[in-house]
C-alpha cells in the first residue's frame, strides 16, 4: 500500500520534456540564423549602436507583449494596445504642458492605462462580450479621441531632467530595455510562482474547470486586461521620454507586433499555454527581422510583406509543435 | 408471406482497445414494430445503434437495411443510412440555436424552388411536423427561444418528418415533463401505425409497457433476451440487465454521526420537489436515478448553482440563505462534475496543479509557491490513491480516465473538504480504477467526511453507500439502507 506509484521519468515524457521547450530551442536557432543572415547582408547589423537600438525597439513590443502573454494564456486578447499607448502618451503630454509634477503625470497616467484595461476586462468578465470586440471598441474610440483632443499634432512641453533621463541611456543600456528586463523577471516570478499567475493558465486551459475548483474566473479575466492597460501606460512614458511630445499618431500598429511576438513565442491562441520566455524570445526575434529589413534598406512595404509571412509561418510551426507533443489531452 | 426486416445486424462483433462492445450479435426489426432498447451502461446499446446509423462498421459480421447491406464505407454510411430512411434522436441536442426551427428541421436538405429557398413551404410543413407532436410552435421561431424541453421534441418532430422506414430514439424523454412524454407516445404510436419501425432506447418502465410491442435486453455486449413487453415482469427485465451479480463488499452502515449537510423541501419546478435529505459524518449516501430524474438538478440547487423556488440548504445545523458556490467550497464543500473532461481536468497543467488549485494557500509561502510544497501534497494525493502517472508534473491530459478521475476526487482531499459531492466519478473508468475509487469514497467516509454519491449505475451503489436515495420524477421514490441495499430493488424503484 505504501509503495510509491510514480514511477522514474520514462522516456515518454523524456521527450514530452524536450518537446515543452522545442520551441524556445528553435526561437533561440532563428534568432541565430537571423543574426548570421543580417550580419552578412545589412551593412552595420552587428555593431554595438545597432545592437543598442534593437534593445531600444524590442521594449516597445516587449513590456506591453508581458502582459499580453498573460491575456492570451487565459485565452483572451487585447488588440487596443497601439491607440492605448498613444492616448495615455498624449494626456501625459497635456498633464506636462499644464505644469502638473512629473510623478503625478505618470502616475495618473499608470492609473488610468490600469482603469481603461479593466473597463475591458469588465466587458469580458462580467458582460461576456468577447474580448476581441471589447477592445476593438477600445482601440477605435482611444484612436479618435487622442486624435480629436490633439487635432493630431504633437503636444509639445517643457524639457524635464528626469524624463529625458529615461529616454537616454545608463552605460549604454537605454532605461527603456532595463525597465523591459525588471519587468520581465516579475512577470515570470507572477506568472509561474504566484496562485495568481497559475490561475491565469487554469483559466484559459479550461475555464469550467477551473470555476468548479473554486478560482474566481471573472476576477482574472478582469485583472489580465488591467494588467495589459498598465504595461501600455508603461510603453507610453517610455515613449514619451524618447520622442519628447504626446503624439496621437504614435504606436501605430504596436498592437500587431505585440501579439505576433507572444504567438511567434509560442503562446496558444486557445488559451491555456504559453511561456514569458517564449515571448522574450518572440519579441526578439519580430525586433530582429524589423530592424534586419531596415538595415538591408527593403522597401518599407515589403517588410510589412515578409513580417507577415515570417509570422503565420511560425504559427503554423507552433501548431505543428504542439500536435506532435500530443500535450492537447484529446 | 415473408416481411423483411427494415433493419438487421448478422452475427455482428466491434471490438475497442480492451472492451468487447458486441459480441456476435443478431438484432433484426419488423416495418411497424416498436422495439425497446434496455441495458445499463457499457452494455452495447449505443455500439447497437451506431452500427445502424452507419456510424460504426463491425469488426466481423454485416448490417442490413431493408435487406441489403451497406454500400458505402467509412464516414458516407452516416449519409447512406439517412437517404435509406433512417433517422436518429440522441441524447445530446443536434440544432442550430441561431436558425428557426423549420430550418433546423430541414438542415442540410432545405426546400427549394427554382434555386431559392422555399421559406413558406419548409413553415408550413414543419408545423404539419410539430402539431403531430401536438406542438403549437411558431415554426419561424429561432431554436435559441426554446426551453431544452421544446428543443427536444423539435428534434423528436424533425426525425418524423417525410416517412422515414427507421426512427431511433435515444432517451428522448429524459429531459421531458410527463405532459410531454405522452405526446411523444402518441407520436410514436402514430408513425408505427404508418410502418415506421421504432427503436426506442429508455429504462422508463411506463413508457415502455405504454408504446413498445418488444424489448431487446442487453448486457456485456450480448442481446440477453428479445421478448414481447406485454408478458415480461420487470423484475425479470431487471434480472436480464444486471445478471449474477456477486456482493464483492459488505457495508456495515454508519449510525450516529452528527448530520453535516440537510436539505429540507428543496424544489426547482418542474426538476425536483420538495426533496429532504440529510448527509451525516461519515456517511456515504447514495443517490440512484435515472437521466433526467433530478440527480444533477438536485446538486447544483445544493451547492448554489440554481436558485431553488423552495428549500433549505443547512450545513452543520444552520440554513445558509445566500448561497453563491464559492462561499459553498470556503464551507468545506467539494464538487467533482460529471463530465470530467469538459468540467473537470484543466488537461495541459500538470497533475500537481490539477490537484492544488483547489487551495493555493496551503502550498505556498507569503505569496510564493513553493516547488517542494506543491510536489510534497501531490505525492500524498497520488500515494494515497494510488494515481499511476510518470511523474507529479506530467500533464494530466496524458493519463487514463481513471487515472483523472483519481485526480479529480484527489484535489478536494487536497483542499481538506469535508462534504463531498461526487457526480457519477466512475463513469468512463475501467473496472480496476473504479473499484480503487470505491475503496477511495470508503476510506474518505471512515476518515469522517460526508460524501453524496450520484450514479447511474445501480449496482455499484451498494458496493459503497451506507444509504442509497432514490430519485424518480424528481421526487425521492424509496430509500434503501446497507446491507439491505440491492440492485435489483434499486433498479426496479429507478425505472418505476
């Protein structure tokens, strides 16, 4: 009766193992392989600068793409990233041209990116409009009134010491990539160690299931979209720090970068699976190609051409990944 | 003069990994003839009905319809057995909520004239449909404004329609109210009248001796008996489903034991009425029920679920008013749902989380889970019931139904819960895992938790309950307590 019925790992799940990380294995090759392409064809790809400015870009796509991992492991998604980033930029902008603190503009503009999130999270949890609608609404009617507010010109304010401090760099590290790597290490440390974090993977793994075990479904769905409008207020002082103005035009299309990084990294559409790292190593790699393409001095046009292939491209692996393991329990 | 049969199955075998689902079967039916299908779980009657339907095709033998056997193979039998006229009801709700229900009746094979759809003629003859039924639907209605009640007999409408040469029920009446099942009676009545041959699977006693000329008993996967319904007892009928069997276990019922949970008038119109019960320390109480009886109803008006329109729910002697199913879990109540894939396992997380989401609390330190913690409680759950997985971390999509089920009962052990509700948790489980998780509910009570035991299968009640309820019509029929509990009596009180 005492005997222990777990028996040594047999090589079954050896493999199953191996296949948990086989896409982050072959993240780290393509990366790999896109660093030897670009280094060999786009003059200055390997020099220290461009190295800088890759970390620069990637913490555009990478803090908000945080979050977004969270809102797609609980088989959620929030496409109102790009006109969140720049609304909340301009209304900082506004606070600042007004003469408002420093730290009360930012953090006025944190609280409102948490409240707008959750006004999505709130449509999705309690009054079940999918989440793709809710924030669909979010990402046209944020669009227009930053736009609207603005008349679509820059909203220009008095220099700041500590705000250009974090658009600049500390030993040649841009403040924006230490703030995205901060970030990054608590949103591993949530999502894999926290009750919180686990729940967000029981949600979107099986929702019913995890209702009936007692975990407050509508109160996570809440937060993961909360948690999405603070990382956009978060890109949106960044982006503030780096331009110098609230511009409503700004973060165009940041939503498509954010949610290829998280898939290309991994992450299941459905809900329920999906690793940080995956998403570091997607951000990465979408980061790499965008700059790579510009390097090589493509046509503007085409790069949105090759992105988009590279992208379905990598689903389609990913999807292949996940059958072969045979992880779906059917 | 030789009739022949509208269908015939010839010493037909299927055969699954590990299980024999028919073992050299000869079923054959008359133009005409309503035909009941009895047998308890597992005992081949939706393996029967799916060679029919072309859903399946035997191992060794053949299927006839009107004589001639199938022409096609593999998936285009569902389609040939259909354009041969045979049409089929099951369990599960077949409709697209978001069509009317004309169209749902003529799905797939929508009415035309000159190309376009013929709206007023698939109305009009859909509601020819539904007033056979003695339906006075608007047949213009979406699906979606039906009550599940409705929705079946459009369904049941929808398979009468034309002049099919086969109509298969699968338990249509189980979600009927009796107003209901008589109108299906008399339909069925009906379409035999015209030559349409019935197979009608059900464990309704009533409705059988009401509509049926034969019964057909299965069991393991053999037909037992085919007998005409006007002479045979239902208590041979009894005999014939559950055969030998031997009392493996003897149960020494529990007295004294202060009453943990209570229900006292609980109804839910037109589901339960009135139901009173008490669950004591240490008890196992069964609940024995046909589909459609009540069972489910009856849990989820206890654990908050559905808003009763009477009762009280008291728990360690005192009515809890508002009752929402978390704040019913925080009481010590656990829940393992009856479709354990939909509702129960979370399939990609491991079998460690699958057992310590029930309480975080207890595997984690200020606010950080703890690795060793969470793998130190999923050992004691998996060691003590005897869970065979490779590893803790395994994810549980991996492991056997049995295997799940373990888990499943498992993170209610983990969460210290001392009322256990456990919904039909041997159902899809081999013969091995389940009598371990009879020994599991066993050891459970004798550590003084209280567990309701829901099942379907009659013969394992006694194997388990200090006390079996029994639920019929939504009423609580009989009760039985160990170890005067005994199938045959049980069944025979659940079929009525």
């Amino acid at each position: 009766m005492t005997a222990s019925v777990i028996t040594t790992p047999i090589p079954r799940t050896l493999s199953g193992r191996l296949a948990g990380h086989v896409n982050e294995l072959g993240l780290i090759g393509i990366i790999v392989l896109l660093y030897a392409i670009f280094g060999f064809i786009s003059p200055g790809f390997l020099s220290a600068n461009n190295q800088v400015n890759i970390l620069r870009d990637g913490s555009a796509i990478g803090i908000a793409a945080w979050a977004q991992t969270l809102v797609i492991v609980a088989g959620e998604i929030d496409i109102s990233v790009g006109p969140m980033v720049a609304f909340i930029s301009v209304l900082m902008a506004f606070a600042l041209k007004w003469h408002m603190p420093l730290a009360v503009s930012l953090c006025g503009g944190l609280v409102l990116g948490a409240l707008l999130g959750s006004v999505a999270g709130v449509l999705r949890g309690i009054f079940n409009v999918p989440s793709f609608v809710a924030t669909l609404g979010l990402w046209s009617a944020l669009r227009g009134l930053a736009l609207f507010m603005t008349n679509a010109l820059p909203v220009s304010f008095d220099d700041n010491d500590t705000l250009d401090w974090i658009g600049d760099n500390v030993f040649g590290i841009p403040v924006s990539a230490v703030v995205m790597i901060i970030l990054f290490a608590i949103f591993v440390f949530v999502s894999r160690k926290t009750a919180l974090g686990r729940s967000v993977y029981a949600v979107g793994g099986n929702a019913s299931a995890a209702r009936l075990c007692g975990i407050n479904v509508t109160g996570i769905r809440i937060l993961v979209f909360t948690l999405s409008g603070l990382m956009a207020a978060v890109t949106a002082i960044m982006l503030l720090a780096r331009l110098g103005t609230g511009n409503a035009g700004a973060a165009s299309g940041l939503e498509f970068d954010v949610i290829a990084g998280v898939v290309v990294g991994g992450t299941s559409l459905t809900g329920g699976r999906g690793s940080m790292l995956g998403t570091l190593l997607g951000v990465l790699a979408i980061t790499v190609i965008g700059d790579g393409l510009v390097l090589y001095g493509i046509n503007s046009f085409v790069q949105d051409v090759v992105r988009g292939v590279i992208i379905v491209a990598a689903v389609l692996l990913n999807v292949a990944a996940a059958r072969r393991s045979g992880r779906a329990g059917r | 003069m030789i009739t022949i049969p509208v269908a015939e199955i010839r010493q037909a075998s299927r055969r699954y990994p590990g299980v024999v689902a028919l073992d050299r079967v000869d079923f054959a039916v008359q133009p005409g003839e309503v035909r009941a299908i009895l047998g308890k779980n597992g005992a081949g009657k939706s393996t029967l009905i799916r060679l029919l339907t072309g859903a399946e095709t035997p191992d060794d033998g053949t299927v006839l319809l009107a004589g001639e056997p199938f022409r096609e193979q593999g998936e285009g039998r569902t389609r040939e057995a259909a354009a041969r006229g045979l049409r089929a009801v099951y369990q599960e709700l077949s409709l697209v909520p978001s069509m009317s229900i004309a169209e749902n009746m003529f799905l797939g094979a929508w009415l035309r004239r000159s190309g376009m759809l013929d709206h007023a003629r698939m109305v009009f003859e859909a509601r020819q449909a539904l007033a056979r039924l003695g339906l006075t639907l608007d047949p213009s209605l979406p699906v979606s404004s039906l009550s599940p009640a409705a929705r079946q007999m459009v369904e049941i409408a929808r398979a009468f329609l034309g002049t099919p040469k086969l109509v298969i029920l699968d338990e249509p009446t189980s979600s009927l109210a009796a107003a209901e099942v008589d109108q299906v009676c008399a339909a069925v009545r009906d379409v035999a009248a015209q030559g349409t041959a019935v197979l009608y699977v059900s464990h309704r006693m009533s409705e059988i001796r009401r509509l049926a000329d034969t019964a057909t008993v299965l069991r393991d996967g053999r037909i037992i008996s085919t007998l005409p319904v006007a002479e045979a007892r239902t208590e041979d009928i009894v005999q014939m489903m559950l055969g030998r069997s031997e009392q493996a276990r003897q149960i020494t019922p529990q007295v004294g034991g202060r009453p943990l949970l209570s229900v006292q008038g609980l109804s839910l119109p037109p589901k339960l009425q009135s139901i009173s019960l008490d669950l004591k320390e240490g008890e196992v109480l069964g609940i024995a029920g046909l589909l459609g009886s009540g069972r489910t109803e009856l849990i989820e008006a206890i654990l908050g679920f559905t808003k009763p329109a009477a009762g009280i729910v008291a728990v360690d002697g005192k009515a809890i008013a508002r009752r929402g199913y978390r704040s019913m879990i925080r009481r010590g109540f656990g829940y393992t749902p009856e479709s354990r894939k939909e509702d129960g396992i979370i399939p990609l997380l491991g079998v460690d989380e699958n057992t310590v989401i029930t309480d975080f609390r207890r595997v984690d330190r200020i606010g950080v889970l703890s690795t060793s913690a969470i793998a130190r409680a999923t050992r004691g759950v998996v060691e003590r019931l005897h869970v065979k997985t490779a590893a803790t971390t395994t994810p549980i999509g991996t492991l056997s139904g049995g295997n799940q089920q373990k888990v499943v009962i498992g993170r209610w052990i983990h969460a210290r819960s001392r009322i256990l509700l456990l919904d039909e948790p041997t159902r899809g489980v081999d013969v091995e895992a389940k009598n371990q998780i009879y020994d599991i509910i066993r050891g459970l009570a004798r550590e003084g938790r209280a567990i309701l035991f829901v099942s379907s299968e009659i013969e394992e009640l006694d194997q388990v309950c200090d006390r079996v309820l029994v639920l019929r019509d939504g009423q609580i029929a009989e009760e039985h307590t160990a170890p005067d509990i005994d199938a045959e009596r049980l069944l025979a009180a659940c079929i009525g």
